[in-house]
C-alpha cells in the first residue's frame, strides 16, 4: 500500500509538472548507467532514479542570505561582485526518501511552531507524518529541528531520530554548543528514548544511507549520501548561488570557518567527482546536478 501512495504521488507531480514544463531529465549513452529525473509542483520536487521515485524535497520556508553574512571571510571585493543585489536567494529545506521498509526524512526545518511550512508541504505531496520512521538530521540548529515539535510535542510521533555522537556531545550540557540547546531539550524529551546517534561512516537503513561527518558549520554536522547517488548535506553551504563555485566563502554562522572551508572544498569536489546530485538544506533549487556540472 505504501508503495502504491507513493507512485500515485510520483505519477501526479510527474503529469502536473510536464504540463507546466517544470521537468528535467538526464540521460546518458551508456545503457548500464541509471537514468534520472526531477519534477516539480507546489514546492515540492521529486528525484526520480530509472523511472522510480527517490527522493522528496520540500520548503518549508523560502528566504535570502545577505551578504552582510559572508563579509570578511574571503575577498569581499568579490563578494561584492558576485552579489551585486547585497543577498543571495536561499531557502530552508527538508527532504524524505521511502523505500519498502522505512519512510526517512533528513531535517525537519523552523516548524509550523516558528513560522515553517514543512507540514504544509508534505500534506500537498500526500505524505503522512505519522509514517516517518526515521528522521537523520544534519545538525541541531534551530532551523533544522524546530519542525520535529508541533504545539510542543512530537510532529513525527512514530520516528527515531538520528544524529552523529559527535553533534550530541557537542549540544550537551558542558559542550561547545551547550549555550543554545534550549530547543534540543524539548527534542529530546518529545523524542524521550527515540534518540538514536552514529559515528562517521556508518551505514544505515540496511545501506541505503552512508552518515558522514562533516564538521566546521558545528562539531558533528553530517552529510548523507542516498543509495550513491544523492548527497543531502544541512549547512555545508548556506548561498548556492555564491558558495558552490567559490567555497572559500564562509556565513559567520559556520563554528569553525577553516574547517568549513575545508570540509566544503572536499566534499563539492568529491560529489562532482562523482556525478551525483547535491540537495541543500539551504538551497533555492531541491537538487542540483553536479554530476555535471
């Protein structure tokens, strides 16, 4: 059944996109290689791999970074340059992936507790909180867990939450992030005894996600790579439009900016290594395909 909601969902946004002209499609020559797509409808985009849906991604709130932001971390000359309007086009994303076994989403945005949309945006894409099993989240940054409490209580009341070791000690009582876990506390006692952590390299979902630290924005912000394809990362960037072509620019918001530097430059690299597609937690565009770019 949970598999027939799906395609039916996949099925609409598909028809609805194609006739708005909102659909993209990569092929390739090679026959062996998988073939992808990406519709989108309402906010809500869908990845599809060979024709089978993937991957959601889903606003729950659209907004700018100023460049008041990045001023000082690099070369503010060009900065200037490159954001002559003084901000750059942004959003504040979550995405969720179904497979037969588990209903996954990776961050849960502000919430409709503080002025998110992310409920909102999973009711238009016929996706039921109450089916989420599992939420990954890439770092515990208001804007990436305040979507896990609604009226002060679960909004994904069947879901374990994930996090790297290394993020849960940092947001601990006595840790580096200590001074802003007030929001973190009410996560952990809505989740009480459904907080699950990882270390670096683990797999996950029977392999179907690969958690991989990648520290600098905080201690133990993670990425996670999709079934080898995709890469949802939270805050390694925050400006799509400036950071992924110049990396070296850092939001005053990063912990450690020379370690985010350096984690962003690896890790952009290795994706367009690799050919995948890069899902931003804070980028205008759900899935951008850096396996071409």
């Amino acid at each position: 059944m949970k598999h027939t909601i799906l395609l039916l969902t996949a099925t609409l946004l598909l028809t609805v996109s194609c006739r708005n002209g909102n659909s993209q499609t990569q092929t390739t020559d090679n026959p062996q290689e998988p073939t992808f797509s990406i519709t989108t409808k309402d906010g809500v985009s869908l990845l599809y791999k060979d024709g089978k849906p993937m991957i959601f991604g889903l606003v729950d709130k659209e907004n700018e970074m100023s460049k008041e932001l990045f001023i000082g971390s690099y070369d503010d000359h060009l900065l200037a340059t490159l954001m002559p309007d003084g901000a750059s086009r942004a959003a504040i994303n979550a995405f969720l992936v179904v497979d037969s076994s588990n209903t996954i989403l990776f961050d849960a945005g502000l919430g409709a507790d503080n002025g998110g949309h992310l409920l909102e945006s999973m009711k238009k894409a016929e996706l039921d909180p109450a089916k989420v099993t599992a939420v990954c989240l890439t770092h515990l940054h208001f804007d990436h867990i305040g979507g896990l409490l609604h009226d002060g209580q679960a909004a994904f009341p069947n879901a374990i939450v994930y996090l790297s070791q290394e993020e849960y000690d940092a947001w601990a009582d006595g840790g580096p992030m200590a001074a802003n876990n007030g929001m973190w506390k009410q996560v952990m006692k809505a989740y009480k005894g459904r907080i699950q952590t990882f270390h670096d390299g683990e797999k996950l979902f029977d392999g179907l996600v690969v958690a991989e630290l990648a520290p600098g924005h905080t201690p133990g912000h993670t990425v996670y790579t999709v079934d080898g394809f995709c890469l949802i990362a939270g805050d390694l960037l925050h400006a799509q439009d400036l950071q992924l072509d110049h990396p070296q620019f850092c939001a005053r918001y990063d912990a450690d900016p020379e370690q985010a530097v350096a984690t962003r430059t690896r890790i952009f690299k290795r994706v367009r290594d690799n050919r995948q597609y890069f899902a931003g937690a804070h980028c205008h565009e759900h899935f951008i395909n850096l396996r071409e770019r």
